[in-house]
C-alpha cells in the first residue's frame, strides 16, 4: 500500500519552468516504454512516429478562463478570489484570500461597476459568491479577470499568458488550469497527424483548483477529490471506440482526459458519452479501462497528478523516470516538457 510521502522527490527550483518556450513544440519529449521500463529521449515533435496511423489522440478542450480576481475589501485592504464555477442559481464556487476575512455578508470589489458578496463559506478552502454590481460574472473576467498561472510560477501575468497559457485548440470555457499536456501542440503538427491517418477526439473536463492541491494525508483514502464536471459527446464516444475495436491505441493527452476516460469508460473499455461530475482519484494500484498511452508533462510531488502517472506508468519506473529528468535538466510543470508513457 502506497503512501503520500511515497511520491515525494526532491527538484532543483532551476527546474520549474516559468516561462513558455517560445516555439511551443520545442519541448523535450521522455520516452517510457512500460513494458521494458526503457527510457528514451526525444523531442515532442517526434510524437509523430510513436501515435500510429490506427491510433486515436483524445483532447481536453476546455479553455481557461481569466479566473483571478484581485479586489479590496470593504476596509480597503487587498483580496483576491479565484472562481471555481458557476451554479445553477446564478452564484459561483470561489476560493478566497484571505480566508479568514471573506466571511458570509462582505464584499470585494473589483471597481466602481463589479463586486463580489461573500453568501456561504463551504469546506475545503471554498465559498460562494454573487456578484452585486452592474456587471455580471463574465464581464467582470472579461474587464478585470487575469490568467491563473499556478503557484510556482514566480511572477505575475503578463498578456501573452492568456495565449500561451491556453491549448491551440481549446473551444469551450470553464477551466481555472491549462490541460498542459496539451500546451506543446501547434496546429501544424496536428494537421501532420492527422494526415497519418490518427484521429483526433475532444472531449471537456472542467479544471479546477483541486489540480494544485497537494495531498495533506499520508493515508491516500482520505484526500477528498473536488468534483469537476465533464462531458463525453456522442461522435468522440464513437470515434474512440471505432479506433479501439479495429485494433488502434487510445491516447490520452493529460491527466484530465485519463480521469475523464476512466469515469466513463466500461469494463470492456468502451466509452460512454455524457455529461457529469467527476471526483475520480486514480493512483496505484489501478487497472485502467479505456486509455492505452498516456501523454502528460512532469507534476508536483505528492500530487494526485504524479500519483496518476505512478499508477499509469508503473511506481518505481515513473519515479526513475522522474529522476533521470531532474539528472539531465528536464524543465518541470505547466510551461515545462512532456512525457510519453507507451
């Protein structure tokens, strides 16, 4: 049985990425071959000859959304929400800094025309909000909202964040985190994919804020997994199990698209379209459905990310994996390099 400090490694601050590459598939590219425990390594554009013609590549397109708000509260004092989602009644899930001061009845405003009032603290660091002024909540992003780069990211937003902080084929809005798996494709190199013969899925998982949460317990039972909602269309269920009985390989591109697959893949493999929630929590041991190789970039220690591809790739091959990048300077996190797992 597998523990939190289990995934715990030790990486340079060097290593974090904080800036994008300016060509975006010019990031390195980690070959692990699962069945040999080899390691290979390869720029991202040689992706091309590891998906085979027969194969399927499954996308999340969900879009970040300029989810950051900074504002002041009614004393005048700074504080910041990052939204989550909106409910059915209008009002949104938001975490909130700082915490102790955004208690239910206080306000943060963004300007003379948005403000935020603070209805319900919630559990898990989260609250729900509404927005009192005269603009709603998509305007007050649009006007006000600033890209959410994560934590370790030491600087602050700049404009060409929200282009590059995005996939180049992200179509529907609603995550407050890149799919950044997903970061090193250009359309170029997609269009020579497809030309292969592979074809191309989209699916939408909804990114939350759980993606930063590192896992506090040493007990992997109970780290609570905040539910993201998702949707599987009809054609995409079709497309990915068509490729899968004629015998191809379903490629997921990032963690989101494995725990999205999982949730609604069967027993046989096949997938299920829909629309839900998701709360999944993938780590080892795990017997994996519907995805056959795994694209991701390289994750927090003792995060539920890192405990995914562990389960995916192997424990003590991941781990090894992990080192040999760290030993040959690997870039690390959103804006980092890529990982194949095959």
């Amino acid at each position: 049985m597998y523990r939190t400090s289990d995934f715990d490694y030790a990486l340079p601050p060097s290593l974090i990425a904080q800036e994008p590459l300016p060509d975006r598939a010019g990031s390195r590219l980690l070959m692990l071959d699962r069945a040999s425990g080899s390691i290979r390594h390869a720029r991202f554009p040689d992706l091309v000859e590891l998906v085979a013609p027969e194969d399927v590549l499954v996308l999340n397109v969900s879009r970040v959304i300029p989810a950051r708000l900074h504002g002041k509260r009614e004393s005048g004092n700074e504080a910041e929400l990052l939204l989550v989602r909106e409910l059915p009644d209008g009002t949104w899930l938001a975490m909130g800094h700082p915490g102790g001061k955004l208690k239910p009845g206080r306000t943060v405003r963004f300007g003379v025309d948005s403000a935020a009032e603070i209805v319900e603290v919630l559990g898990g660091g989260l609250r729900r909000v509404k927005f009192t002024g005269s603009l709603d909540a998509a305007a007050t992003l649009a006007q006000y909202g600033t890209v959410p780069l994560p934590p370790y990211i030491r600087r602050p937003p700049r404009p060409e964040d929200r282009e590059r902080y995005q996939t180049v084929y992200a179509a529907h809005d609603g995550s407050v985190a890149a799919p950044t798996a997903g970061l090193h494709f250009t359309p170029e190199l997609l269009e020579h994919l497809k030309q292969r013969g592979t074809a191309l899925a989209m699916l939408d998982l909804q990114i939350g804020p759980g993606t930063f949460k590192p896992v506090e317990v040493d007990d992997l039972a109970d780290h609570p997994m905040l539910p993201e909602a998702y949707r599987v269309s009809d054609e995409t269920a079709e497309i990915i199990n068509g490729r899968r009985k004629a015998g191809g390989r379903v490629w997921a591109v990032g963690t989101t698209v494995v725990r999205t697959l999982e949730t609604v893949g069967a027993p046989d493999g096949t997938v299920r379209p829909g629309t839900g929630d998701t709360s999944l929590f993938i780590h080892p041991p795990y017997t994996f459905r519907a995805v056959d190789r795994l694209l991701t970039n390289f994750h927090l220690p003792r995060s539920t990310l890192l405990m995914l591809v562990c389960a995916f790739g192997g424990y003590e091959q991941v781990m090894r994996a992990y080192g040999e990048a760290i030993e040959r300077r690997y870039r690390f996190y959103s804006y980092g390099d890529a990982m194949a797992i095959v």
